[in-house]
C-alpha cells in the first residue's frame, strides 16, 4: 500500500508525542518505559505480535498493509544501547462500511485486552478523521489508531510504539 511521506511523518510524529505520556510512563528523565532487555530484532518480532493482536481485534474482513517495524532513538538515552520500535501499518476493510465497525470494534475490545484507551475523538484535521490512542502498561507498548474515512479507499492507520528497551550487555542497537 502506497503512503504519502508526509502522512507517514505527520502520523509518527503524533503517535510518539501522544505515546510518550499518559498511562505508559514510569518516573524516568525521557518520560518513556523501560521495556526490558532485547535486541532490535527480538524487540521488532514482539511489536509485530502485538501488531498482529490488535489486527484480530478488528474482526472485519480487510488487509493489512505489509510493513516492517522500525527503530527509534529513546529521548536522552546512550543511542548505542537504548531504542525503541515502531510499527507502522493500515488496514483496509473489505468495504468501505466496515470502517466504523473496525473502529468500534477496536474501541470496544481494546480494553478487554489490557489497553487504557487514553483518547478518542475527531483529530483536528479538516476531515475530522477519528483518532483513538491506548497505552499497554503491561506490555509497554502504546497504539495510535487514525481512521480516515474520507480517503479513497477509507482505512484505519495504526502505529505500535514500544517504550525504551536496551541491548544486552556486549550488544548495540541494530538500525532497520
């Protein structure tokens, strides 16, 4: 699936200002959970299984774009030792009346699973697209969910963010 870049950026950009607050904060100088001890890759298969939860949450028929994870520097951290991932991705139901239900589907069960929806409502945007924000405390991981239904064709843009983790001893971040 095709993103503009400037989408994409304006998306990451709101979900690591809206994921670095609420519910999934420890008392830390970045204001970021530590999420424990893992190399890049291991941490981007575990973002991928979340990713893939909330995917099975949607519960409409759709497709999933096919995205990787990334990695993120952790604010006021050594580089070298600390990140976090990033997942982008969207879906895009079978039809474009299933929007509302995937939305809502995900407003309902999220919940159910371990995540504090932190914010829902219309973005600022002059679509007025619906954003919903969770944090996972447990798994410190927070998602921003931006359904945006008057693009053509109408889909859910999600991004999973972790909190901060660090490389075991001996290791550095490896950069995808």
């Amino acid at each position: 699936m095709k993103t503009k870049p400037s989408a994409l950026v304006l998306t990451l950009t709101l979900a690591l200002s809206t994921l670095t607050g609420c519910g999934m904060t420890e008392n830390n100088s970045s204001g970021t959970p530590f999420a424990g001890i893992s190399t890049s890759s291991d941490a981007s298969d575990t973002m991928e299984k979340v990713s893939s939860g909330i995917y099975d949450l949607i519960g409409v028929k759709g497709k999933a774009s096919d995205s990787r994870p990334g990695v993120l520097d952790c604010s006021g951290k050594d580089t070298k030792t600390y990140f976090r991932i990033f997942h982008p991705w969207a879906f895009t139901p079978g039809s474009a009346s299933d929007l509302d239900e995937a939305m809502e589907r995900l407003r309902s069960e999220l919940p159910k699973h371990g995540w504090k929806i932190v914010e829902y409502g219309p973005d600022t945007s002059k679509n007025k697209n619906i954003k919903l924000t969770a944090d996972n405390d447990r798994k410190k991981v927070g998602v921003n969910i931006v359904q945006m239904s008057k693009n053509d064709p109408p889909i859910l843009d999600l991004t999973v963010v972790s909190g901060c983790y660090q490389v075991p001893d001996g290791e550095e971040v490896e950069r995808f």
